[in-house]
C-alpha cells in the first residue's frame, strides 16, 4: 500500500490514464489483468481496480489535495511492490507512505474447507 502526495490534478482526474496505469502495474509485477474497472467522482476523483487472476491493484485520487492511495494485494509469484512504485512513479508525486502487509498469515483453515 503506498501513498502519494504532490501529483499533478489533471493526472488524478485522468480516469483512461489511471486504468492503463494500474493494468501497467499490474503486468509488470507479474500479474494476469482478469478486468478493469473505474468510476470518476464530480467534480473531481477517480476510482479504479483492476481484478487479477492473483487479487487486485486499485487506486483512489484526490486531485484536490493531489493525493492518490495505491493498494495491490496477490497470491503466488507476483511482487506487487514493482507494480505499486510503477504506478506511483507514473503519477509524478512523492511516496508519503509505503506498507508491505503478508495477510492470512497462520491462519487456521476449517475443517469444511478441507473437504
């Protein structure tokens, strides 16, 4: 998870831009892209995702503020931190904040899923 202060507005209003950007990320981190979806806010904001055969990759902006946070999570072998900083760098800011989280960690699986 990544966030990233400092960018142009126009580049986080750019909703085409953004979903070839994270499917960008995506790629290049190893990913297979599944779909891409988004949604641009009014007046200002985007909203995208793109699903993954491993999980997904998304971003939300802020132009106002030019602000954007940046999120991938995968299975397997993709290193989703190529495909975060790719789609930080694309966005010109600076990287404010930047989590590397391993989830399901020990987790205890049921005996219904064993099945």
């Amino acid at each position: 998870m990544i966030d990233v202060a400092g960018c142009d507005a126009s580049t986080l209003n750019d909703e085409e831009y953004l979903k070839k950007l994270l499917e960008a990320g995506a790629i290049f981190s190893g990913a297979t892209v599944l779909k891409t979806e988004s949604h641009k806010f009014s007046p200002q904001g985007v909203t995208a995702f793109c699903l993954l055969s491993e999980s997904h990759i998304s971003i939300h902006t802020w132009p106002e503020d030019g602000r954007a946070a940046i999120d991938m999570f995968t299975c397997g072998d993709c290193d989703s931190r190529t495909g975060v900083l790719l789609v930080a760098d694309g966005l010109g800011g600076v990287i404010t904040a930047n989590t590397l989280a391993y989830r399901c960690q020990d987790m205890i699986i049921p005996d219904y899923y064993e099945s």
